[in-house]
C-alpha cells in the first residue's frame, strides 16, 4: 500500500487522536460526576444514620418512662438497626461498584492508549519503509536520467570551435 499524499495521512492521524482524547475526556467527566454522587449518597446516608441514631437515643429516654414501650423497643431498634445496616451496607457496595467500574473503565482506556500507541508506531514505521523505498529509488533514478540526458546532448552536438576574439585596437568603448 502506498500513500499519495502523507500531509493528509499525518492530518488523519491527528484527528483520529483527537476523537480518542475526546472520549477520554468525556468518559472521565462522567466518571467524576457518577463518583461525586455516589460520595454525596454515601453522606446523605451517614447523616440519615446519625439522626436516626439520635431519634433512637431519644425514643430510649421517653421509653424509659413507659414499661409498654420498653418491651417492644428492642424489637424496634433491632429493625431500624438492620435497615441502616442494609442501607449502609448497599450504599458501601455501590460506591465499591463505582469504584471498581471506575478502575475498569480507566485499564481499558490505558489499554486502548497502547494499542493505539502501537498501532501508531508501527504506521510510522510502515510510512518511513515506504518513504525509503519510494524516495531514494527515484531520486536516484532522476540523477542517473539526468546524467544520461547531459551525456546524450553532450555527444549530439557539434563540436564548436572556440571564437575567435577581434582585436579592437585597445580601445574603450
């Protein structure tokens, strides 16, 4: 395969790095932006914990004053106990999720990064091979045709005899 017209295979390269920057950038932003809310869950769901264990601690002083209450109130805690735990729990996996999709995601951008990296070496490669075998031929070539073309002249024409210079008498003109 050869190439007519590198300047537009070099442009061409240039814009195919530029798409993949592109996506790059773009699934960084969204990366960023999924683990930002997925942080601000995880707050959200730590603060609802804390009120939630104040609720518990004040529910556990009015109960003090009611025998009723006390009866049915670790059945009560235990339930809340093990909603938070759940909630807790699903929220920790989910931003552990997050995080391995994130680290996923970033090895296969670094890997495409090299086999593009790659493939761009050896493109280079390939168009000094085809540059070294296209260039110096021809140059070579256009020298040993000038050579012969220069030969070929020199051996047609006559040859002329030198002119003969007039003696103008010395005199300035």
């Amino acid at each position: 395969m050869t190439f007519q017209n590198l300047e537009l295979v070099t442009v061409l390269i240039f814009v195919l790095v530029g798409f993949i920057l592109a996506q790059t950038i773009v699934l960084l932003v969204i990366m960023s932006k999924l683990d930002r809310e997925m942080k601000r869950l995880e707050r959200a769901a730590t603060r609802y914990a804390r009120e939630l264990g104040d609720v518990l601690t004040s529910l556990n002083a009015g109960l003090g004053r009611v025998d009723w209450i006390l009866r049915t109130l670790p059945v009560v805690e235990k339930s809340i106990a093990g909603l938070m735990d759940s909630v807790l729990s699903g929220a920790g996996k989910a931003n552990d999720g997050a995080s391995k999709g994130i680290e996923s995601a970033l090895e296969r951008i670094d890997e495409a990064g090299r086999q593009f990296e790659f493939a761009l070496t050896k493109f280079s490669r390939q168009t000094s091979r085809v540059r070294r075998l296209v260039r110096y031929p021809t140059i070579s070539a256009a020298a040993l045709a000038h050579g012969l073309v220069t030969a070929l002249r020199t051996l047609r024409e006559p040859k002329k005899r030198p002119m003969r210079h007039l003696h103008d008498g010395e005199r300035f003109i």
